[in-house]
C-alpha cells in the first residue's frame, strides 16, 4: 500500500490549473451556444459562474488542506468534483424569449440636478434608452402640471425612446396630475390603476398595473408605485400591506418603484412575506449625486418562477434627484 501524505503547495496548484483550464473550456463551449454577444447575455453569468468557481475552489483547498492523498488519486477525484461544478454552472440556459430588462425610474417630474438646462427630457430619454428595458416604471410623473410646463410627461418619453406609455394618476396637482408612469416594449392586454390608502393630509398614492403576454406566450403582470415619502412610517406599512393584498395570487409578477423605505424598515420586513428583491446587496439609490440611502427597488413573486440574471444602479447624477435602477429577470417554467 502506497504510503499517506500530506498535501503541499503543488498539489494546489495543480488543482487551480486543472479546474481554470477545463473551466475555460467549458464556458467558452457554453457561450458558442447562443448567437448573443457576450456583452449581452454572459457577461453577468461569467462573472457570477466565476464567483461560485472562486467559491468551490476556497472551499475545496480548505478541504484538502487538512485531508491525505494516496499518490495523488484523491486530488483527481478533487478535480472531477471541481469539473463537475463548472459544468453545471456553464450548462445553464437562458431561454430570451422570456427574459425582461426591468427599470425603476423616479424622474423627478422631469427636473434635472445640477445642470443648467433644469428640464430635459431628451437627457431622460437617453438615460432610459440606453437601458435598452422592456419595462420602466416611473415615479413622481407629472400629467400637464404647470411645473412640468404643461408636457404629458409619460407619452413624451414614450415618443422619445419609441415605447408605450401609460400614465397612472395618484392626485390632482398644480393645474393637472400627477402619478405613476409606465413605459413598455409590449402592448398593454390588461392595464388598471390601484388607489392606495393615505390618511388624512398625506399625498394620495398608487399602484399602476399592467399585464403583457411575452414573447415565450406567457403573461406576466407588471406594476409601478411610489409609496408615502414622510418620516412617519404608518402609511407606508398600509400601504405595503394593501400591496400584498392586491397583488396576492401567484401570477408571475414583477413590482418595481421609489418605495421610500430603508431594507431594514418594517415596510420591507412586510412587502418580503410576499416578494423576493432582486438586489442581493443593498447598493443606495438616493440621492442621485452621493447615493446613502437604498430606497428604489425591484421586486419579484413568485420567488421559485424568476431567476435573476443582472442587477444595476446606474451612476447618472443630472437627470433626477434619484438613480435609476435596473434587473434583468427571466421568468422560469413553471
């Protein structure tokens, strides 16, 4: 029987070169399976397929670090294990027809931030376009208001980036009204406008709803809010609970807007009974120019028929006083 020993340096090293050399090969086999470029559809998977790979490996030499070999023959079995891992992470799909680039924008009733021109919507619709969504929810949309220089905001933007808006009036306000925004890249099967609950002398909120059928056949229901902005948190816990209730069914629903709630309030402790986030870190969207404060979100039901594939808060600091917030989702079967 061939003696015991302990692993060193070498061994490790031969571990990493195998386990990086057949990993490179297998994502590069993964990614000549779609016409995509890479830009557009790997770029997150290879950086998440890379942090799990980093993982396993830390992992595993850990493992080794405090194991014996037989003349190398438990390092091999290492490497297959190892192998195996990247391969499962290279070998997942993504079906495109049910992929959705989600955005969560407040747009500030159309007013910029530190420029001199202080209402561009070209500078809004570039921002938005160069996205490339599917779907954009947007808050503190002004519908002929005087401070908004009498402009349809939403059908404004939809002209500019050539998607389909909708608008969602919340109150009345300063000679027009003033609400929730909807752009999309499909046409509308359902739409429908939810009045939230405020108490006496709050803003009055809302939930703009629509429903889309996807390029896959499936229909999905999207909805833009925009909850109470005050310190005191009672409207928005009614609110968020109003949410839940109206929302309760388990068709693929994706919610997105400027909830004005920390991650650790009790808004979000409630709205996560029903929703998942799709932000693993709580990267702060507020304000624009020195973000402190995460309180735009996306969020997604239900958790097992959505998988996340990219998540960003766009460094813009002129547009609005917010930054705006962008998932790419993809709706898995059922």
């Amino acid at each position: 029987m061939a003696p015991l020993r302990t692993v060193n340096l070498g061994d490790i090293t031969l571990v990493l070169g195998a386990v990086m050399r057949y990993g490179k090969l297998l994502f590069l086999g993964a990614l000549t399976q779609t016409n995509k470029p890479l830009s557009d559809k790997f770029k997150f998977k290879w950086f998440k397929g890379f942090k799990s790979l980093t993982l396993v490996v830390v992992l595993i030499i850990k493992s080794i670090k405090k194991m014996k070999v037989r003349n190398g023959i438990n390092l091999c079995f290492v490497i297959a294990f190892l192998v195996f891992q990247i391969n499962v992470v290279a070998q997942v799909k993504v079906d495109s027809s049910r992929v959705v680039r989600v955005l969560t924008y407040n747009i500030y009733h159309g007013e910029t931030v530190d420029t001199d021109k202080k209402f561009d919507l070209d500078l809004l619709a570039k921002i938005i376009g160069d996205t490339r969504p599917d779907l954009v929810a947007m808050q503190e949309v002004d519908f002929k208001t005087k401070r908004a220089r009498n402009f349809d905001l939403v059908t404004e933007l939809g002209q500019r980036t050539k998607l389909v808006p909708l608008f969602g009036k919340a109150m009345a306000f300063d000679g027009g009204e003033y609400g929730e925004g909807i752009l999309s890249r499909y046409t509308f099967l359902t739409t429908q406008n939810h009045a939230l609950n405020a108490r006496e002398g709050k803003e009055p909120r809302a939930a703009l709803e629509v429903k889309i059928v996807l390029k896959s056949g499936d229909t999905i229901r999207f909805v833009a809010t925009h909850l109470d902005h005050t310190k005191d948190e009672t409207d928005r816990i009614m609110q968020a609970n109003e949410l839940n209730a109206i929302f309760s069914d388990n068709m693929p629903t994706i919610m997105a807007g400027d909830l004005n709630a920390l991650p650790e309030s009790e808004t979000i402790k409630i709205l996560s009974k029903k929703w998942t986030s799709s932000f693993l870190d709580n990267a702060p969207t507020f304000p624009a120019i020195d973000p402190k404060k995460k309180i735009d979100y996306i969020l997604y039901k239900p958790e097992g028929r959505w998988r996340v594939l990219e998540t960003h808060v766009i460094d813009e600091k002129k547009a609005s006083d917010h930054r705006p917030v962008l998932s790419v989702l993809e709706l898995l079967k059922p």
